[in-house]
C-alpha cells in the first residue's frame, strides 16, 4: 500500500467511562506536549480493519482528571 493509498487518520476521543478500545490492533502508545501544555494522557494509535485510529481518554485512563 502506497501512502497516497493509506486510510486517513480517524480521531477518537474517550468520553466518561471509555479508557481504552477493543479490536485495535497494531498499537503503540505516545505522549506529546502540545503548547496549550500536556493532553489527559499518552494517545493511543493502532488499527481497526484498514482504518487507522487515534483514540485520546479524555478524563485520563481511571478517570484522573474531572469533566
């Protein structure tokens, strides 16, 4: 597959109670400091069939940081 071929990213952010996703496959973990400062946690990458996702916890995995 060439890159003009690759399935664009697809974004997903996490609301209350979903810290993690199931059938992802192919995953790695990152963090990033963005200039706004550090987002709620490490961003997960990985693959759901031929679509590649992103998915972000948006209170943090175990639901660290308040809505």
């Amino acid at each position: 597959m060439t890159k003009k071929d690759e399935q664009p990213l697809l974004g997903i952010v996490g609301w209350s109670g979903l810290y993690e996703m199931d059938g992802v496959e192919d995953l790695a973990e990152e963090r990033l400091t963005t200039p706004f400062g550090d987002p709620s946690d490490a961003y997960v990458t990985g693959k759901i069939g031929v679509q590649r996702v992103a998915f972000l916890p948006r209170h943090g995995r175990g639901h660290r940081i308040s809505p």
